[in-house]
C-alpha cells in the first residue's frame, strides 16, 4: 500500500515499550507517525511511540470542569515533545481492583458534554481519518468516542480485543455487578451492529466471539521486538527465569517449580521479577526480585537456562486467564532460549503451546515433575526447539503482523469500494 491511510487510535493506554500497550506495535510498526493520533485516558506522561499527536483526557479533569468551566478537559502532546520513555512516569492513584461501581462512576463522569470539546474536534479533524481504531475497554466511554467519530466521518471501525470482557464470569454475582454486565453488553451491541472488523490476540478468542457476533474478523498476534533464534537448549548450569505478574494464582504454580527442582536435589533456582512479590514467599530454590523495566528484562534473559510461562492449574482463575495471550509468549519464544510452559490446559497461554507444540509443556503436578526430572537427566527434544523457532518467526515477527494488518485495510478499502461500485450500478438502472 502507496498510500498509507490515517487513523484514529480510542485507547485508554498510548503505546509504552514497557507495558501490554507497546502491542500496538503490531499493528503501526509500518506507518509514518503523521498518519496515526490517539485519543487516550491514562493520567501518565506519553512517551514517544507510533503518533505523531496524542489527545490526553483525564477523569481528574473531567470532574474539575464541573466546579470551574475555564477548565480543558484535553491535553495535546507531539511526538516530539515527549520523553524516549515512560518508565520514570509517575503513576497517579487507580484502585487495583476496579469495580462495577467504579465503571459506573467513570460512565457518569465522561459525558459526552464535557468530553465531546471544540479542542478534541479539532484535533481529530485536522487528522481526517479514513478509519477509527479502538481497543476494546470495560470502559463505556471508549465505545461512545469510537462511534461517534466514526459515525461523524463515516468511516470503518476497526475493534481490537486484547481481553474478554464479554463473556467473563467474574462480573457475575451481585445485582451490580449483573446491572453492570447488561449495560455494557448493551453498549458492545451497538458496537457490533456497525458491522466492525475486529482483530483478536489468538484463534482460542476470536472462535469465541464469532460464535456470538459473526463480526469479519482475524487474527494479528502481539509481536516481539525481538528478532527469532533458533534455541540452542537447556543450560543446567543456569537458573530459570519468569518475568510478569503474579496474579490468578500464578505464584503457586511458580512454586511449584521450585519444589520440585529442590525434591529433585536440583542446585536451578527460579527467579521471579514482578512488582507483586513478597518476602516471606522466598523459600527454598523460590528467588524473588522487583519489576524491572523491560529493556534490563531483556538483559536479565541472557542468563536464564530455561524461561518459565505459568497459568494457575485452578479453574477459578480462568475467567481472567482463559482467552488471553501474555506478551512474555512472543518474545520467549523469539529469545532462542528453552521456554517451559505450566499451567492449566484451557487457559490461553497454554493452550496456544500446545496448539503449536512450540515448548515444554505440563498441565498436571505429575506431568511437571515427569517433565523436570527428564530436563535434568539431558532428555531433551529438538523438535520442541524446531517448532519454537518456526512460531515465533510465523506468529511474532513485527514485520509479519504489521503487514498482515496493511493488508486488513486494503481488504477492507476494497470491499468498501465494491459496495459503493454496487450501490452506483443499482442507482443508474432504469426504471
């Protein structure tokens, strides 16, 4: 494509190279930043990453412009104002465990009339955008700004799913958390009947959408900066490494690990860097570090012997786990070192491995042990490291998935055109 379009980004996070939101690269590694800008609700300073302008509007702004209308509710930020990188942005208060209640006090406080400004009009019209781009949010007020911009323009909408907020079960329960759920099932219907594109993470979740919505869709795995090596096997003389949160139960299966390398007299520690750790879980071959930011993850890598995904092996952690993909799957599988996967078969994490068989897999305490036990005794299988090669130079290179998401748009400028062809041919008929 000559002529690339422009696009308008609706998402809460701008891109960040050390957070989930450095995903979008995926999608924008090809464009010239001067096609792209983002609306976006993060209170943080952006750094620099794929637009060339970035409209900020915070809720902290947007309950300020109820008691003192001199008050703007967005911020305008140029790409070449910003930092190289966010990792020194302070966080500003938001509640860890977001609640219905919370979503609806955030519905309340966005109000088209106090977001919709001649500022943000602006912006987007001296931006002109062929299509609208929004990640999907269990935020209502993304949905409102997507469809309005879109409707305004008369353009395509493009939703990307990064995580299911539609068919989880954690949102059940209380008369709240059920008003909660039908009123954005209601604002995702309207969503829907726009007839968008949407783009999913995995084949697990895009199956589980289409069942429901028949939406034209596809898939664009979330790349890996890192350019794919082949895996030379495991180093017992290293210890292993896993990098990320510890929620839904992940740290009981990461002990697990442990366990076993010290029941197996194993001298391999497991070390985990996460901003969820706590002293007293460090026992035994259990060595816990603080988050670090992502470029030192990539340094602290170099030492590992094997790499280590895990899911909780409980079912009552699915709701959060089963339909996403880490971004830690794409670029262990590119880092050419062993990567060892434990955890329940259904969540998605897992269940990507074993659909492509690209590392070592256990889904059981027994498995796990069986598994370990033949690491230590040199039982290795190159096919695994093969396969692990192949998947990530398939499903992560950002030049694949970047180019697979030009090619989307072309489709989609195409069909567009052809219906447009139809609508003129049935115009001229004679009566």
């Amino acid at each position: 494509m000559q002529n690339k379009p422009k696009i308008l980004i609706v998402a809460p996070q701008p891109y960040n190279k050390n957070e989930q939101s450095r995903s979008m690269d995926s999608y924008f590694h090809q464009f010239d930043k001067e096609n792209l800008a983002q609306i976006f609700s993060d209170a943080r300073t952006p750094s620099k990453g794929n637009c060339a302008t970035l409209f900020q509007i915070t809720d902290f702004r947007l309950v300020k412009k109820r008691f003192k209308r001199s008050i703007k509710t967005g911020q305008t930020f140029k790409w070449e104002d910003l930092p190289d990188s966010a990792e020194n942005s302070i966080n500003t208060y938001r509640p860890k465990h977001k609640t219905p209640l919370y979503r609806f006090l955030r519905k309340l406080i966005w109000r088209k009339k106090y977001w919709d400004t001649p500022e943000l009009e602006k912006f987007v019209d001296d931006l002109k955008p062929d299509y609208v781009f929004m990640v999907f949010s269990p935020d209502f007020f993304v949905f409102d700004i997507a469809l309005h911009f879109s409707r305004k323009y008369q353009i395509p909408l493009i939703g990307c799913v990064y995580d299911d907020y539609v068919f989880s079960e954690h949102h059940k329960g209380q008369w709240l958390n059920r008003l909660y759920m039908k009123k954005y099932l209601q604002t995702v219907d309207k969503f829907m009947d726009t007839n968008p594109i949407l783009i999913f993470e995995s084949n697990k979740i895009q199956m589980k959408y289409q069942e429901k919505y028949q939406c034209p869709s596809t898939v664009i795995y979330i790349s890996s900066d890192i350019k794919p090596k082949p895996c030379q096997g495991i180093d017992l003389t290293k210890d292993w490494y896993f990098f990320g949160n510890l929620e839904a139960g992940r740290l009981d299966s990461l002990k697990d690990v442990a366990n076993i390398l010290g029941n197996l007299n194993s001298p391999i520690k497991v070390h985990i860097y996460s901003k969820d750790i706590s002293k007293e879980d460090q026992t035994g071959n259990l060595c816990l570090h603080p988050a670090i930011p992502y470029a030192k993850v990539l340094k602290t890598m170099e030492q590992a012997g094997a790499l280590l995904i895990v899911e909780s092996l409980s079912d009552k952690y699915l709701p959060y786990t089963e339909y996403s993909l880490s971004t830690k799957v794409g670029d262990s599988l590119a880092f050419g070192k062993p990567v060892i996967a434990y955890g329940n078969k259904n969540s998605g994490c897992i269940s990507f491995f074993e659909e492509t068989s690209s590392c070592y897999i256990a889904d059981s305490k027994e498995d796990l042990e069986k598994l370990i036990s033949n690491i230590l005794n040199g039982k290795e299988d190159p096919k695994v490291y093969q396969r692990q090669f192949e998947t990530a130079k398939t499903c992560f290179s950002i030049d694949e998935q970047s180019q697979k998401f030009l090619n989307l748009l072309t489709s989609i400028k195409v069909n567009n055109q052809k219906e447009l062809n139809a609508a003129d041919d049935v115009q001229t008929l004679p009566k």
